[in-house]
C-alpha cells in the first residue's frame, strides 16, 4: 500500500500552482498528483482569455475590479472573498511570470491588456489566445523538476476514504484506479487536495473536455463534504456551432476586441436586452440570444468579426481563426454561427478562505470549489485568478497544520481489486447522451419538474447497474455513477432555490 504526505487530485491550474508552491516551500512532504487521464487534458489548457489582474492603477483600481465581480455575482458573492481573491492578484500574477509564463505586451513593452464583458476597465492579460495552455505548460515543467512531486497519469481516484476520530471527521487516503496494470488501488495520505473541474459534460452543449464528468463533487459529497450552489451553472454565449463534444469556444476577448453579435437578419440585438450590448456578463448576453431565438425559431446566432482589422484578428486569435479556417470559415469574410454552452460552474463543493470543507484534511481549489467569489455568475477571466490565490491560500494552510495530521493506521483492501475495461463501453455511451438530454431539458426549460428529473435519473441508475456484474466493477460505470449524482445535486438544489437559474 502507498503513501504519500499530500493527494492532489487533477491537473489544472489550482492544482499544479498547489503542488508547486507547497513543494517549494516543504521539501520534507512528499505530494502525488493523480489525474484520470494525460496531465495536459484540462479545462486550464482550454482557457483562452487570460487572467485578469489590476496592474494599472492611474486607468483602474482594485474597487473597480471588486465592483464588476460584485455586480456580475448578481448579489450572491462572499465580499470578503472577492476583496482578499482581486487584492492577492498581482502577487499570484508575479508568481507565474517567475517561472517563465509570458503574457502578451504592447509596441510600447506595457501590457496588452483585453477587454471582457462586465469589466469597466481593460485588465486582461493573455498569451495571444491560448493563455491556458501556455500556464499549464510552465507549471507542468516546473512541477516535472521538483523531487518531492510524483505525477501520475491514468490514475483515476474512485472516493475518499474518511474516518472519524473525537467527532470529527477525516480524511485519510483514496481508492483510485490504476490504467496500466487494471488494478483498483488505495493510497494513504494526511491532505488532500481536489481540483477536478466541473460537470460541463452533464449538458448537451458544452465547452468543457469529456473528463468534466463532476467526479470531485460526487467524490466529496460521498465523504460528507457540503455542495452548494449547484443551479448555477455559467453558459458561455459563443461557442461554435458544430457536431463536435465539446464545443469550441470563442473567448470573450473577441467581443471585447470589438466583434458583435447578430441575428440570422444580420441585425445586433443584445442592446435591446442589456445597455452594455457585447460587453455585458456572460449570463446576460447568453438569456438574450436564447430569447431571440426563440422569438425567431432559429437554432444559432452570428459572431460577426468582418469588420475588424483582419491582420490584428489574426495576430490576436490565431488559434480561433485557425480553427474556423480549418471548417472553412474566414472570419474575415463570414460570420461564424455561435451558440450558448454550458462552460462553468459557479457552485461546487463548500469551502472557506483556505480551500478547506469541513471535513479535516480535505480542500477543494479551481472550479469543483464554491469560494463564494462568482456568486450567480462568474465575471470573465475570473477563473484562473480564484484558482492561483485560493492554491495559494490552501498550501499556506496545510504548510501549518499538517504536522497535527498523521498517518492513519488501518490497513484498507479495495472491495474490487480488480476493474474491467471490456465492458460495453457503448451503452454507457448511449446512457451519457440520455442524461444530457434530461439536464439539458430540466435546465433550459421553463416548466421545470424536479420530481419527474429526479424519477427518470433513478432509471438511468438502475439501467447503468444492471450493466456491471456484483463482482467487478467498470470505470464507464463509475464516471456515469458521478455524473448521476451531481446532476441530482443540481436539479435538488434548484427545487429548493424555488428553480432560480442563473
């Protein structure tokens, strides 16, 4: 049986900036990242904006980052959260740029800052368009340089193991399923850290990659974690039409680099819904396209890019205009067919200012973490920001209370050793695309019937175990396992918010 001081569990920015710094600063612990599939296969490689950081401050200030937070969370939004996230953000932003991560500057060597919707202020530092993957790829090297870090790919952990001692509840290790030798394994640790991303894979349109099955959420909420705000879950309003899982999205740079948004007329319309037009947050840009098309029976919208200066487009958004030219669209030429996807979400597992839920040892950072930063809805570029300060909170955390933490001493033997990859992976294939249909439906729907979800998600459940045999167990199963129980969580979770969306 293996052991290891810390447990991260994914990939991502949270997770690695995590690793890294706790390595840095305790070369006595030793840390394993697990993730289920290659390391590089996140939504942090897929991030294309930036990161938004107040580095201005004659044109900008932190009160106006703190204010355009505030009012894109719609009133749901920890103020003490959003405060200590906007205030740590050039220190996290120095952090990166230490350890070679390059952000885009000006003809003038000042930071080529974008704007996005809801920001008053251009505050968006980029890598021309693929901003993600150049930060996952200088964390990723950084973290192959480190002794104390083991990176383990296809590892994919199945649940945490917690025990109770003087009424409190900790967790000790994790079950994980190990690809190259078949084998379900387990691993004791005093901390664990998850930062497994979303749930985007429960909607039938989604930006976010076919790992975003929501497995950290059911994983915590199996231990006893609390999850809360799980009706919220972000839309991005371009995401390019097409048969493709996920969807590719356009970055909101786009719009605020000055493209529109137009109807199958070729007429602008957002204005009509919000005064800010293409600027406004992403929830309210993404509820006025889906009531202009269904005032018009239409099934997309149009990002129209044609009046822009072609050679900046394409200097700006190589990756965007290389990837409509490959689908034989110029950007320059044509408008390019757009549609909301669900891309973020805004709740997740419950934690405070130090990434910790209230089971001891266990923190949740990134995405799969409610912080109380986005409230209703997240304020572009946002994102990798809360990731970097909330790993920065959670390593300064555990760096001073895990010498209280130790070793548990039971020896835990997995109730399936072994797992079977030869399963019918295709019926799982087809449950998934029924599921979609169901949260979709519940979701975007007016007239929604949460006891009528919640019924038919009970059959795909039934339906997915009479699959497996009692005596193995398939990871096709346990994906789909996670994703039932997170889209139960969202649908129980908008009946008692009396279905408010956001």
């Amino acid at each position: 049986m293996i052991k290891t001081d810390i447990l991260i569990i994914g990939s991502g920015i949270s997770g690695l900036f995590f690793a890294m710094k706790t390595a840095k600063k305790r070369p006595d612990l030793s840390i394993v990242i697990m993730t289920k599939e290659k390391a590089k296969n996140t939504n942090t490689q897929l991030a294309q904006g930036g990161i938004a950081v107040v580095t201005d401050l004659i044109k900008d200030s932190f009160n106006k980052h703190i204010h355009d937070t505030l009012r894109s969370g719609g009133g749901l939004c920890d103020k003490e959260v959003v405060n200590m996230v906007i205030k740590q953000a050039p220190e996290r932003l120095q952090e990166l740029i230490d350890i070679g991560t390059i952000f885009d500057k000006n003809e003038k060597g000042r930071w080529d800052l974008g704007l996005e919707g809801g920001h008053s202020q251009h505050r968006i530092l980029h890598h021309k368009d693929s901003s993600g993957l150049e930060i996952e790829e200088k964390l990723l090297k950084i973290i192959k340089k480190l002794p104390n870090i083991e990176l383990l790919e296809n590892h994919m952990v199945i649940d945490l193991n917690t025990e109770t001692k003087k009424n409190k509840t900790i967790c000790t290790g994790a079950f994980f399923y190990e690809k190259k030798h078949n084998r379900i394994k387990y691993i004791r640790t005093r901390a664990i850290v998850l930062s497994t991303g979303g749930c985007g894979q429960l909607f039938e349109n989604t930006t976010n990659p076919k790992i975003a099955t929501g497995d950290g959420l059911a994983m915590a909420a199996r231990a006893g974690a609390e999850i809360v705000d799980m009706q919220y879950i972000q839309f991005h309003p371009t995401a390019l039409v097409s048969n493709e899982n996920p969807l590719f999205l356009i970055s909101e740079a786009v719009r605020g680099f000055g493209a529109h948004i137009v109807n199958e007329e070729g007429k602008r319309f957002l204005f009509k819904y919000d005064i800010r037009g293409e600027l406004s947050t992403r929830d309210m840009i993404s509820d006025a396209i889906s009531k202009e098309l269904q005032l018009t029976g239409k099934d997309h919208v149009y990002l129209d890019c044609r009046h822009l200066n072609t050679a900046e487009f394409y200097a700006h958004f190589p990756i965007i205009a290389g990837h409509c030219n490959a689908l034989g669209i110029k950007p320059e030429k044509d408008v390019i067919p757009v549609v909301p996807a669900a891309h973020y979400q805004c709740g997740g597992i419950k934690v405070d200012q130090n990434g910790a839920t209230k089971i001891n040892n266990l923190y949740a950072v990134g995405e799969c973490a409610r912080t109380g930063l986005h409230g209703k809805n997240r304020l572009a570029s946002n994102s990798l920001l809360e990731a970097l300060v909330f790993a920065h909170q959670a390593s300064e955390n555990i760096d001073r209370t895990i010498a209280e933490f130790t070793f548990s001493s039971k020896i835990l033997i997995p109730k399936f050793p072994k797992a079977e990859q030869s399963n019918d992976y295709h019926a799982f294939t087809i449950l998934k695309k029924e599921l979609q249909s169901l949260v979709t439906a519940f979701y975007t729907s007016e007239d929604r019937n949460a006891d009528l979800a919640i019924q038919k998600i009970e059959m795909l459940n039934n339906t997915a175990a009479s699959l497996i045999e009692t005596h193995e167990i398939t990871i096709p199963f346990i994906e789909f396992s996670n994703m039932l129980a997170v889209a139960l969580l969202i649908i129980k979770q908008c009946k008692a918010s009396q279905k408010e969306i956001c």
